[in-house]
C-alpha cells in the first residue's frame, strides 16, 4: 500500500493526507463535477500520465490505472454518482431518520438538474482539460498543476506540470490551438513560480 501511497503523491500530486483519495481528487477534479466530457478528459490525463512513466511491468501503475478506471464509471453513471456524492455530503439514501430521508431527497433532487445541466453545457478548455471549474478561477498555481495549496515537494511539481503540459499540448495543433498556448503558458509560469 505504501508503494502505490507514494506513486498516487509522485506521479499524480495526492498528498499523503488525502490518502485513499475520493474519486473527485484522483482525477484531479472539483468536487461534484457531472459533466461527461470533464470527467472522461481528466481520466485519460492521469491515465496517460501513468502510463509515460511505466517502468517494465508495475503491479502499482495497473492498480491505480484501475483506481482511475473505477472512479470514472462511478462519476459517469448517475445512480452511482448520486449515493457517492451523497455519501461525501453526509447524506444517507437508506435511512430511518425522517429528516435524514427529507435532506436525501432534497440533495437527490438538486443532483438530479445538475446532472442534467452539466450534460448540455459546453464547458471551456480550461474546464475541459484541467478540471477547473468557472468558480475556482483565478485558479492558483497550485490548482493550474493539480496540486494541495501546501504542495512545495520540487519533484512532485516537475511531475504534475508535465502531467498538465503534456495533455494540454496534444490540444495545440487543434482548432483550439489559441486556447491550448494559451494555457500552456500559464503552466509553464505556475511551474517556474512554484519551482
């Protein structure tokens, strides 16, 4: 367990105090995102990223790739998402309590028009390759390479800005070209302020 704490910290920035990390943090995203497309991209970030830095056959890399795995079908499948982030907000979908039973379905029923309107919004690049939500912006540089705020290990910054660089620049040659330099450049500046 060890071995796979400290792959989760190195290659994908999960600090040893968010560990077992909820799905949210293990795809680098802002709690209770819905929207498909976010959550497919930031899976395939920190899938890709793992896979660059496979060495022979890494019982540890399989495991957290199916972690990554996992957590995307939980996130992308409404039932599992709803008893998931109800779990995380304190809500129980099976309990006796009268106003426990009330707050569920106030809860279930606010997800459900998020989830719908998470499905037919077009969220921007920032959003869609980062996981960066329009509320979390500005973002700090922190939050830019997916990282804590008390993050300041040199090796675990290097890795998470490769981890963003590199995805974003796959975007560069695009359509969206002009966002994805954009972008590049302020990861590329978090980097050198963090280092």
């Amino acid at each position: 367990m060890a071995k796979l704490q400290d792959l989760r910290y190195h290659l994908l920035g999960i600090a040893r105090h968010n560990d077992p990390p909820d799905h949210y943090r293990l795809l680098g995203l802002a709690r209770l995102e819905l929207n498909p497309d976010v959550i497919d991209h930031a899976a395939e970030r920190q899938r890709d990223h793992l896979q660059r830095h496979r060495s022979g056959s890494s019982a540890e890399v399989d495991e957290l790739s199916e972690q990554i795995d996992r957590a995307r079908r939980c996130l992308l499948d409404h039932d599992a998402h709803l008893v998931y982030a109800g779990k995380l907000q304190g809500y129980q979908s099976d309990s006796d309590d009268l106003d426990l039973q009330a707050a569920w379905r106030t809860f279930s029923e606010e997800f459900d028009d998020s989830w719908q309107s998470a499905r037919t919004t077009e969220p921007d690049t920032q959003h869609l390759w980062l996981g960066i939500p329009k509320h979390q912006r500005p973002a700090s540089n922190e939050r830019l390479l997916g990282l804590d705020e008390s993050e300041r290990d040199a090796d675990v910054i290097r890795s998470a800005a490769e981890r963003q660089i590199g995805f974003v620049r796959r975007f560069a040659a695009g359509e969206k070209g002009e966002q994805a330099n954009l972008l590049l450049g302020q990861l590329s500046r978090a980097r050198s302020t963090l280092l």
